[in-house]
C-alpha cells in the first residue's frame, strides 16, 4: 500500500471519555479512554495515554525494539491512567519521548506522571520503567519539526503545532502535518457561546481529518436538571459547525460521554451525518488512511 516513508495512518486504541466503560452496552464503540496512534511518514506518534494505550502496548510488545513520541493533552485521569500499564515502557530496547505542558501548579510532564505512580496510587514507581524515557515540556503555541532518522529528505518532515484548548486547567490540541495531509486532535475543550474557538479554527484549519471532544449533544449541555457548562466539553452540533468553519475534509467524533450506549452513539452517527458529510463516530479499532491526495478514506475495521 505505502512505503513507511509517506504513510499516514491514524488509529483508535480509546475513544470514550471521563471513565472507562467496559460492558455489553459499549461494545461496538469501545469503553476504553483517549489514545489515538498516528504513523506518520515513519514517525509512530501516540495521542494521549488512556486506558488505550495498554492494548496500543501489548500490540507494540509482538513487534521489537520501538521508538515512539507520546503527546498529552493534558493530565485529567482518562488520559494518563494507561500510561503505568504501558508495557512497552518497562522494556529497555525501548525508547520514548513525552511532551505534554506544564501544568498550572508549574509541575512538569514527568512529575504528573510520576504522581500518579506514587503511593498510595500504585504498586512501582515512574524509575521502575526502564525503557529510555526523555520527557519534554510544551507551551501551547509550540510547533515541533520532527526529523526523520531513516529518511533523509525534508519532504518527509513531519510539524506539530499546538494550540491551548478551554478547557479547565488547560488542554493541548495537536495538529500533525506531513506531505501536504493533516490531522488535527483537539479533545478536552469546550466551545464559546455565539463564536467558534480562534484557536480551534487556526489550528483545523483545511485539516484533512479533526477529532474533536463531543462528549455531549446539545440538548445534554444546556439541560436544566444537569448544566455541563463549564465542565470542558463540547457537542456533536458544535463539532459541526467548527468542522465546517475551518474547512475541514472529515470530521471524527470523538471523547464519547460514558452514559451514551451503542444505540445512542448510533443516534448521533445518524445525525452528524445528516448534516456533516463522511462525517464518522470514532470507536475502538477504527484505521484511518490519508491518501497522498488530498482526499482522506475512511477504512473502517471491525470493532476489538
Ligand atoms: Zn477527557
Ligand atoms: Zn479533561
């Protein structure tokens, strides 16, 4: 199909929000929390460290020595409670390296990471890893050109951008670009009332593909009995509308509220279509494949 060399390839290991949500009722979307995998031109890039990323790991265990970027979009529990049990992070031909921002109380993406390892959390601390970690801190704002080791041409460059996110304490949303074809991960944000995100726009502008946070529909957000204002989330109707104020090619829904079963989620499915076209409901074991065209393909895989 590709070369590793001008590949791009997104995957769901975790698409479901705020707690994992195992049970017959989530099965076909899935019920572990965010991680997406990106391989990008030979770059393998990670999104978040839900409980995703340990099925990502057992996958990466069959394979060999791996050398991987890990991205945060920040420390709430469903994006880092998979990273102790990361297999592949205990093993030492491995190779790591971690960004995520600092965090409002100044602390460091190593020592969020580290806490949550601490007792009376868990059994082993962060030192116990021993695979080559390097932890990195970002600014929102930041833009990253990653070199390409194996391929020595500056086509094959991929560039992070970043951009802060609403989304109480702060969020990381994540553009990756590479050979004219772009990703956008923005989940854990919350929309503005009456005007879309600049930030939001900037970043998934002409994207190829967004992810976005739709943890609600809007019905849910507004609801008297239970307000989500303010809580850091957004809906599918806004999803909507930023996905087509910014261009975008296809929209993902992504961040899946725990209350919402299969049947729900296929509910909405029907909905975001009828008003955003290829427009798809992010689930577990989902491939996304980006052409070198401009044109992404959706390439759904059967549920794990
Ligand atoms: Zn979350
Ligand atoms: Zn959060």
């Amino acid at each position: 199909m590709f070369s590793d060399s001008e590949a791009f390839v997104v995957k769901f290991w975790g698409v479901r929000g705020s707690i994992p949500s195992p049970g017959g009722e989530t099965i076909r979307y899935g019920g572990n929390t965010p991680c997406v995998e990106m391989q990008v031109c030979g770059e393998r890039l990670i999104f978040d460290a839900g409980t995703g990323i340990r099925c990502l790991g057992k996958q990466m265990m069959a394979e060999g020595p791996i050398s991987a970027r890990l991205f945060l979009s920040h420390y709430h529990w469903d994006h880092v409670q998979g990273f102790p049990f990361f297999e592949p992070a205990f093993t030492p031909e491995n190779q790591f390296e971690i960004y995520g921002a600092i965090a409002l109380d100044g602390s460091t993406v190593e020592q969020r990471l580290g806490l949550q390892m601490l007792h009376p959390n868990f059994p082993v601390s962060l030192q116990i890893m021993a695979s080559n970690l390097t932890f990195r801190d970002l600014v929102p704002g930041d833009r990253l050109s990653l070199g390409n080791s194996r391929y020595d041409s500056s086509n094959n460059r991929v560039l992070i951008e970043t951009a802060l996110l609403n989304h109480p304490g702060g969020a990381v949303g994540y553009r990756v670009s590479a050979q004219g074809r772009s990703v956008v991960y923005a989940t854990d944000t919350e929309h503005y009332p009456n005007r879309v995100d600049p930030n939001l726009l900037h970043l998934a502008r002409q994207a190829d593909v967004l992810i976005y946070d739709s943890t609600y529909t809007d019905d849910e957000y507004h609801s008297r009995r239970c307000s989500k204002v303010g809580w850091g989330h957004s809906t599918w109707q806004e999803a909507v509308k930023l996905a087509q104020a910014a261009g975008v090619k296809q929209l993902v829904i992504f961040h899946h509220d725990p209350a919402h079963n299969d049947d729900f989620l296929d509910n909405v499915a029907a909905a975001v279509q009828e008003r955003c076209m290829g427009a798809v409901m992010a689930r577990e074991g989902m491939e996304i494949v980006l052409q070198r065209s401009p044109i992404a393909v959706y390439s759904p895989v059967s549920p794990v």
